[in-house]
C-alpha cells in the first residue's frame, strides 16, 4: 500500500500504468541545451500554478488537462513530445500517448526531485527496513510527555489554523489494523519471512480517537488539512470531509468511474471481492454512463494521484506547522511534504511515532509515544471536546492509562527548540 520513488533503470517509479521504456521520440524530444527546472513558473497560457508541464524540448510551462490543457494544447502547436509534470515528477510522450521512462531521463528526474523537495532523491531500499536498522519502539515518561505535548498545543494555537497533519499506519493501529514497519508490522514480518496472524477485516475498524480528534480539530480551525498515505478509508470514516484531506494512496471504500470520473464512497471495501487491473467488476450508476469502475488503490510502482499530491503539495507550502503522527517517514514523495515549511524561518515540524524517522533531528518537537494517549492529553489543553460516539454509532474508544515500559525510554535528543 506505500510506495517508494526509485531511480534505478529497472525499477519502477510512480505510474499507475506500465511506462513505456523504449519511447523513439527521446532523442528528437529533448533539448539539446540547458533546460531550467523551476516549479514556481506559472502556465504561459493562463499563469496557473498548479499542475503544470515542462516541455524538455524548448522549456515552456503549460497546465495539465486538470486546469486549461494548454500542456496539449503546446504539443498541437509545437509537436515537442516529451514532457516532465511537476506534480508527480512522471514523464510523458505526447507522440507515443504514454508516461515513459529512460535512463537519458534520471538525470532530469534527480533535478527536477531536488528543486520540488530541496534534497536529493533517496536511494532505493526494500520495503521494510534496511539489515542493522533499529526497529524498536521508544517511550516518553508521562513527565516529559506532558511537557512535550503542553508545547505542541502552544505550536498549533501559535500556527493560526495553518497546520496540516500527516497520518500513517500509526493512527489506526488501536484500530487493530497493522501497521508496515513496526516490529509486528507487515514489511518487517515479510522481510523475516514471517506470515502475519490473522486480524480483522478493514471493514471491521472503526476510526480511532486520534481520527475523531482530527476532525474536532478541523471543525474549530485549529488545523485546516489532513494528508494521509493511508488506504482504510478511517478518515473518511471519522467525518473528515474529502475536500479537507488527500488520500495519496487511495482509500479502499471509493471507486471511480473510468468512463465519467463520477466517484463512488461505499461502506464495503471496492477490493473485497477482488480486482483485476484495479476494475471491480461493477459499473457506473449514472444515467447513459455504464462505464467499468476500478478503485484507487495506489500499489507500490504505481503513480500517485495527480489531484491529491497537487491539494497535499499546495496546503503544504500554505502552512507553518506539518503535525507527523504515526509514520517513519520513509515513503517518498510523502514523507518530504512535512519538510516543506520547515525550510522557511517560521516552519515547524512535529514528530509523533514509536520508531526512530530519518527526519528526527529535523523535528522542532519529537514526541514518542501512541497517537490517541497525545491526542487524550491535546484535546484537554486546547479545551476541545471528543464525542463518546459517531455517525453510524461507532464509540470513540480512549486508550488505557499511559503506563510506558522505563526500558523503552525514548532519546531526547532534539535538533531545535
């Protein structure tokens, strides 16, 4: 369900369906000088931001058929083939119809990842964790997790509304779902080699306190937008409205429409019952339509969703605080869209997860300890209610006392204050 950004010749990089690797137009395609790689250029057409093209050939900008299609509109002119998204860093050849890849086009890849996230692209790893890395989860003693989580909700009244949250498998793991990378979690055991035990079924989870909180958060504008990389729909669940949140992998309750893009938000995962090339062997409902409805799950190789990393993308440049919680940030491109205010003066980052990230010295706040204990303790320092209970009826469920394992004690170590 997580994906990794590789640059190698022979693995896959974000697209939804096979990229061609023997596109004929790359000599002809790309420019034979120096082209400038600037993601703050607006569309020549019609001076949008968002979603646009650079042509590798002459270096205009043009929007996406998301906004104007003056991208397009720039091939039927110029016939200049290949283009380089500034979305999702995809390649694609007008000529061919077809999002390509080539090794004559890393080079181009690498710069264009530098500018959107301000450091070089990582190196490809497994899924899991790397031999020798430390998987063990760490604690924060009640005293210092009162104090850490006092400063967090001084963070969030000081941001104005302009926080964003960014969820991982974490918050859901009180929901019984499994996470990736814990020392239980899915990638761990099958880099072990080690089947997980049986659980319960994604429709079987209810959304968690930490997702109720969320939402309470949103309603009284003390955080303005969710990006999650989660699939199981829990956000969705809770009340979080699909304008407030991108789901950059998917969310396994939606399906879309192939032939009108209607969506469809169901209360059954679409994939239950299986899929093949992500169709789910049902058809649209709209009137005239009966196209084929696949779902949006994002699997590993496979492109994110152009209009979810462009919401995600922008409420992150428009915000001064990235909230972290229950990821290890090793997923990319969603693990550099918390970095992005950091890089101005008033940027803060806070950290909230059980295991080490490779961001940790970048955080202003690390916090090391379950989501929902931080979230029982902010909503009573912000003074905002959670409900007993949902729509639909589902209880909100408190975690047990806060009683962490001395062992377990988490590093203190903090980059800045």
């Amino acid at each position: 369900m997580s994906q990794t950004l590789d640059t190698a010749d022979d693995a896959p990089q974000m697209f939804a369906v096979a990229p061609k690797t023997n596109c004929p137009h790359l000599a002809a395609g790309l420019s034979q000088g120096t082209i400038s790689i600037d993601l703050k250029i607006p569309c020549v057409g019609c001076n949008d931001l968002k979603e646009n093209w650079l042509c590798l050939q002459c270096g205009s900008v043009n929007c996406s058929r998301f906004v104007n299609s003056h991208a397009s509109g720039h091939y039927e002119a110029s016939k200049h083939p290949i283009a380089l998204s500034f979305s999702d860093l995809s390649f694609w050849c007008y000529t061919c119809d077809s999002y390509i890849k080539a090794p004559a086009l890393n080079v181009i890849w690498t710069a264009a990842y530098t500018a959107k996230f301000g450091e070089e692209p990582p190196q490809p790893t497994n899924r899991g964790f790397n031999p020798g890395e430390d998987i063990n989860e760490y604690y924060d003693s009640p005293a210092i997790l009162e104090e850490k989580v006092t400063k967090l909700a001084d963070y969030i009244k000081a941001s104005g509304g302009r926080t964003v949250a960014y969820t991982g498998a974490g918050v859901s793991t009180s929901a019984k779902i499994p996470d990736y990378r814990g020392p239980q979690g899915y990638w761990t055991l099958k880099d072990k080699g080690v089947a997980m035990a049986p659980g319960i079924t994604i429709e079987q989870a209810i959304p968690t306190f930490t997702h109720v909180s969320l939402v309470q958060l949103q309603k009284r504008g003390a955080i303005n937008f969710v990006t999650s990389t989660n699939v199981d729909g829990l956000h969705r669940r809770a009340g979080t409205a699909e304008h407030e949140m991108s789901e950059l992998h998917g969310n396994c309750y939606k399906e879309t429409c192939t032939k009108c893009k209607k969506e469809y938000l169901r209360t059954f995962d679409v994939t239950g019952e299986g899929t093949l090339n992500h169709l789910t062997f049902r058809q649209c409902e709209a009137q005239g339509c009966g196209g084929n409805l696949r779902d949006t799950i994002i699997n590993f190789g496979e492109d994110l969703p152009e209009g979810e990393l462009t919401k995600a993308d922008q409420h992150a440049r428009e915000s001064t605080l990235s909230l972290v919680l229950g990821t290890s940030m090793r997923v990319s491109p969603a693990c550099h869209l918390p970095l992005i205010p950091i890089r101005k003066d008033s940027g803060k980052l806070v950290i909230v997860n059980l295991q080490k990230t490779p961001y940790d010295k970048e955080a202003d706040l690390r916090i090391w300890a379950p989501t929902d204990v931080v979230f029982v303790m902010l909503m009573e320092k912000l003074g905002i209610p959670v409900p007993n209970e949902i729509a639909g009826g589902y209880p909100v469920v408190r975690p047990p006392a806060y009683e962490p394992d001395p062992s377990k004690a988490a590093p203190q170590k903090r980059k800045r204050n």
